[in-house]
C-alpha cells in the first residue's frame, strides 16, 4: 500500500491568500474557501469538459513572481460569461 503526498499550491483568490492540493479543480477550490464559480456544467464526478464556459476565471502571474492570482468576478471574466451566455 503507498500513500500519494500531493503538493500544496498557493495562490489568491479574489486578492485572498488560498491554498489547496496540487491538481485541485478551481471550482472546488474557490468553494473551500466561500467562492461561488458560475458554472452550468461542472459535476465533480466527470473529467472537467468546458461545455458552457461560464466558469471562466481570469488567471494572471506577474512576470518573475511563482504566485497565481485567480480573479473570479473581473470585467474580463463576467464579459466572457455573458458572451457565451447570449
């Protein structure tokens, strides 16, 4: 019997610091920590698939920083929702 060690990654939410396993969906992670991702299609029991695309978020790494900021509710990402929602 192994045990599998996942790495944890850190990164911001919405400007929050969050941390979660290596290979965590955003969706569940963002819910970890009290943010609702619009979504239509997601089932955490099935392969992430991108069938409606309202879950879009908007991922930005400042250039020499290893940090991930996640915004979830930018212009960007409610423009893209309501592009593919209409």
């Amino acid at each position: 019997m192994s045990t599998v060690i996942k790495k944890i990654v850190n990164f911001k939410i919405n400007g929050e610091e969050a941390s979660a396993p290596e290979g965590t969906v955003i969706i569940e992670a963002a819910k970890q920590y009290g943010v609702e991702v619009t979504n239509l299609c997601y089932n955490r029991k099935l392969k992430p698939f991108a069938a409606c695309r309202t879950c879009m978020v908007d991922i930005r790494t400042p250039e020499g920083k290893k940090r991930t900021s996640l915004l979830l509710h930018s212009a960007r990402c409610r423009g893209n929702r309501s592009f593919h929602l209409y």
